[in-house]
C-alpha cells in the first residue's frame, strides 16, 4: 500500500515543506522590517496602507528599492515614511537636488515625519539645507530636536498637520505626525485614510521607497527574483530538485511486487516431465509397467525389466512384446 501511494506522499511532504519554509520566511521578514516598511505587519509598519492600496485597485502600487533619482518615477506619489527628522535636516545638497527633480517630473513626494524623532544633537552656527532650500525648521529646547517643523510662506496647508510646496510640475508634502499612515494609524483613524485618499488622488501611481529605510536591491540574484516575481519560478525549481534527488534513492516508478516463486514458460514435454517428477514416489519404469498392465489387460502384461539401465530395460520390453504375436504394436 506503501509502494503504491508513495509518489502522492512524497508530493504532499514536499508541498507541506514549501509552505513551511514561506511561512517562516515571511514570519522572518514581518520581524526583521523596520517599522513604516512596507513588508511590516506590526502596528508600526506599512503594509496595511501597501496591501490596503493594492486591493483597492484603482491605482497602481508598488515597491522601490532604489533611491528615487534612479528609477526616476513619473506621475505617481512616492511615499517615505518613517523619515526621521534629525535625518532629514543633516541630508546634503545631492539629497535635496534629487528630491526636487523628482518632484519637476510630475511626481508628488510624501515625507512622513514620525513622531518619535526627537533626538539629542549638537547646536551649529550654520543653518541646515532643509531650512536654507525649502523653508523648514524644527525647532529645539533643552538640546532636544523637535519632530514639529516649522515652515516658511512658500508651504500651503493640505490638511491637518500636513503641508505642500510645489516644485515644477510636481510637489513634495510633508506629512507631521507621521505615525497616521503606520497599520495602527490606518486602521483605527477614518480621518486618516481619508488623508491617504488625498494623497494618490491624481496620481498614476503609488510609490512607497524602501531604500531609505535600508531596504535596498543589491543586484542579487535573490534581489532579481523579488523584483520580476520569479518566487513561484524558483519554488518550482526547488520542487524540482527535491523530485531529481528522490528519483536517484528509489526506482521511479515503485517496481512492483516480486511473487516469491517464478514460474517459467515450457512446452507440454517439460510439464509432463515435471509433473511425473513430482508426484511418482517409486521407480519410473516400474510405474510405466504397472499402468501399461493396468489398462492393456492380462493378456498383454509384461514383466519389469530386471535391468537397471533405461536402454537396456526398454528394449527388454521390446523383446517381450515381440514374443506375443498376438500383440499388434
């Protein structure tokens, strides 16, 4: 029974180990993303905005592994959640030229400030960029860096704690409080999956960058597969190679069942002879005789040979038939 199920065991083992390994995997990667990740299930990450977005269906959503002035996106809203303020307000001039090349090629940038981004910091003389080219300003008290920016005349209000400045075709907004577009956030505030709404509305697309949160493609193999969703490609591989290994160890298909006595193919002579072999218990010629006088009667018996040897003893018979000229042979 074993033997004859054994391929649809060894398929199932083998679909109930892939599915094991997806689940750790993605277990894995739900713990290990940091939060406002889009690959992050907890409260403080992204994926219910990523998953809420896709499912909606009215948009295009993806993700980006690449800062944005490489994959040069155009008509979408790319999203950077989680940036930190004190980050923010130390970026250099390559990070604000980017950022603003981005924005002139139609594209709306969402900065999402969280709220824990109060860092201890060392007071300067000279004004950051992010003050000097766009306006902003977090304030400080007591050497604590304040995540509540202060903007300038060229910001417009776009809604509660939120801001926009438009550059080009495009804009950056800056989102305060940005724990509101987080899983918590998104799931427990309507207010704030209205602002999600206002944010992709008019756009082709939706964004969200993961290189700024070091999640970011390093041109691997395994990089390659996620970004042309080859998993399934590669699971079949994987599927394959187990197949190759078990067909090696056992004969493919199961042999079956040996009986544990082979009969042989022979002709009637061979039968016969096996069949006499078996079931006579005395001597052969003896046996021969002894059936010859039963079915030819009395008067054509004839007497056993003395001789021992088979020539011999049939031609004493022959001899004996002869001398009954009665018998007709």
């Amino acid at each position: 029974m074993l033997e004859k199920y054994r391929t649809f065991l060894f398929a199932g083992l083998c679909a109930g180990a892939l599915a094991v390994l997806i689940y750790f995997a993605q277990s894995a990667a739900t713990e290990s993303a940091p939060a406002y990740s889009t690959w992050n299930r907890n409260p403080d990450g992204a994926r219910l905005l990523f998953d809420g977005l896709r499912q909606a269906g009215f948009i295009a959503v993806s993700r980006q592994f690449k800062p944005v002035s490489l994959e040069k996106p155009r008509g979408a809203a790319v999203f950077f959640l989680g940036v930190p303020a004190l980050d923010l307000n130390e970026e250099d001039a390559a990070y604000f030229d980017g950022m603003e090349a981005a924005a002139r090629r139609g594209n709306r940038l969402v900065i999402a400030i969280p709220e824990d981004s109060a860092y201890t910091f060392k007071k300067v003389e000279k004004k950051a960029l992010l003050e000097t080219r766009w306006g902003i300003r977090f304030g400080s008290e007591k050497g604590i860096f304040s995540a509540t920016p202060i903007v300038d005349q060229n910001w417009k209000a776009f809604g509660d704690g939120v801001w926009t400045r438009d550059f080009g075709s495009g804009e950056i907004v800056l989102v305060e409080r940005g724990r509101r577009l987080s899983n918590k956030g998104i799931a427990t505030e309507a207010a704030n999956r209205a602002l999600l709404y206002e944010l992709v509305k008019g756009q082709r697309a939706a964004i969200f960058e993961e290189a700024h949160l070091g999640i970011r493609e390093t041109g691997s193999i395994v990089g390659l597969a996620r970004h042309y969703h080859l998993q399934g490609l590669m699971a079949g591989f994987l599927i394959l190679a187990g197949m190759f290994v078990w067909s090696r160890s056992v004969r493919f298909p199961p042999a079956a069942a040996v009986p544990e006595r082979m009969v042989a193919g022979a002709d009637a002579r061979s039968i016969l002879t096996e069949l006499m072999s078996r079931h006579l218990k005395k001597d052969l010629m003896a046996a021969c005789v002894a059936e010859w006088n039963r079915t030819r009667g009395q008067a054509r018996a004839i007497a056993v040979p003395a001789e021992t040897n088979a020539v011999a003893a049939y031609a004493g018979i022959q001899q004996q038939l002869q001398d009954k000229q009665k018998f007709k042979l």
